[in-house]
C-alpha cells in the first residue's frame, strides 16, 4: 500500500477519497477512529492509502485536482527521526 495524503483536514482527505473513487482507483482511509480516541485532534492525522500499483496513477489525478499529495517514489515512508 501506498499513503497517497496523511492529513488532520477530513474536508481535504474526504475529497481526495472522492477523485480517486471518481478515477475508479481502489483508497482506503485509515486512523479515521483513532483520532475520536486520542483526545487531540491533529496528532496522527488520518492517512489516504492506495494500492502501490496504482501509485503513480493516484498521484497524477490527486495533483490535477489540486490536493498536495506524496510523491509515488516516496512510497509513504517517514523517517522516525
């Protein structure tokens, strides 16, 4: 899998959920509940996946509809430090 966007803005992640399923891209939202649990919103952010397959195709629509989004070769990894 891919992250695609991690955002704390569910607008922003909500339409980028949209242009992908309108590209007919499989996406997956995750961390949607553990955000309500956490007590501080904006900490974890919610995550946008898409299969790695399809990375540099959900890139190429995200970035045309205009949503920042990561860069395929980034493959979603951040360092821990």
């Amino acid at each position: 899998m891919w992250v695609a966007l991690q955002s704390d803005n569910p607008v922003e992640i909500s339409f980028a959920q949209h242009c992908l399923n309108e590209a007919g891209l499989w996406n997956a939202v995750l961390d949607d509940a553990s955000q309500a649990f956490s007590g501080i919103a904006g900490v974890q952010g919610r995550r946008l996946i898409v299969n790695e397959a399809d990375a540099e195709e959900a890139s190429r629509v995200l970035l045309e509809a205009g949503v920042a989004c990561r860069s395929p070769e980034d493959r979603g990894v951040e360092p821990l430090f």
